[in-house]
C-alpha cells in the first residue's frame, strides 16, 4: 500500500514543481554530500501498525477491522544557497514538508481512506546516526498511519482466478463456430493451405 502511495507522491510532487525525487524506503546505503536532497517514504518497522474496530459497518464484503499502516516520510533537504547554513535548509524542508502533507492528503481522500500524524520533527545528528544516516543538510521526519480495512474475504492475492471444466458439479463451455452467411450454424471448421 505505501509503496503504491509513494508512486502516486512522486507523480503529484511532480506536478506541484517539487524538484526533490521521491522514493520507496528503507535508504540502502549511507547519505553524503553527493546525494541529491530527496524524499523517501518506508514502513514504520519501529512503531508498527494499530488495528481497531471498522469505521463502518458495511456488508459487501463485511468489515470486521481497521488496520492503520504505519508509515515513515523523510525530507533530505540541503540549500543550495552559497555558505547556507542551518536555517536555510530547515527553511527547505519546511517547504518540502508542506508539499507532502498536502499531497498526502489528496492521495489519501481519493483512495476514500484517512491519515493521522503520530509525529512530525528534524532528526537529530544522533538519531541519523543510529538510524545509519549521515547528511549535510538536515532530515525531517513524518511518522504517520493509513486506514486500510480489513474485510472477511479470502485469500485471493496474486493467484489467477480458477475454474473446474466438465465433470458432475464443473462447468462446460460450449461454442458455435459460423462459417456461414446463413441463419443455421454452422461447425464445419475452415480449411486453408500454405505454399512455400
């Protein structure tokens, strides 16, 4: 689900002129000063996922919970100002960040979904350590949650629809192959001939 929401914030900060790319997390390797500043959105292995009662009580199919997915969107943000210092890329993530919550916010209302803030700060030089990040400009953090429900279905993921053929309780496909310009069927099939 995350993953999905981040394709859809790249698109839309795209759009909104946010030249930060966005990508699907956890960060693979150390930042430096060569990485461009970025937006980057993980799960949140840290706090985990809450799950409580369905917002709604519908039928089809039944609702029985409501899993908020916890997820994690970090700002690296470096000014590009010559001799920029501290406040000048806070002053850059704080206009990233606006960006995102907005973004956010849309993505969410049109997946009929809601969106709750657990937390929203700059990571410290010892927290982006702990974290195995290093940076020279500063990382804000957006811990948040996603409503996704959880409804009495089976399990269907990725698997193909299946259906059994002929039998006692199967199923049978039969079909009329018209060859004709005539009102009667036809199932004579046509013949043809290949030269070389």
């Amino acid at each position: 689900m995350l993953a999905a929401i981040t394709s859809q914030l790249r698109d839309s900060l795209q759009a909104r002129l946010v030249p930060h790319p966005v990508r699907y997390g956890p960060e693979r390797a150390t930042q430096s000063s060569s990485v461009r500043p970025h937006v980057t959105i993980e799960r949140d292995r840290q706090q985990g996922d809450t799950i409580g009662p369905p917002p709604t009580n519908r039928r089809n199919p039944r609702l029985l919970y409501k899993r908020g997915i916890g997820g994690i969107c970090r700002v690296f943000a470096h000014s590009t100002v010559a001799g920029a210092q501290v406040e000048d890329h806070e002053r850059d993530a704080d206009k990233v960040i606006n960006q995102v919550i907005i973004a956010l916010r849309d993505i969410i209302v049109a997946r009929k979904s809601a969106m709750r803030i657990r937390s929203s700060r700059f990571l410290t030089a010892s927290e982006l350590a702990e974290a195995g990040l290093t940076y020279p400009g500063v990382v804000y953090e957006l811990r948040f949650e996603v409503d996704m429900g959880v409804a009495d279905t089976n399990y269907q993921a990725e698997a193909a629809d299946e259906s059994t053929f002929g039998g006692e309780h199967g199923t049978s496909v039969g079909t009329t192959l018209d060859l004709t310009d005539g009102p009667d069927p036809t199932t004579d099939l046509p013949s043809a001939s290949t030269r070389i």
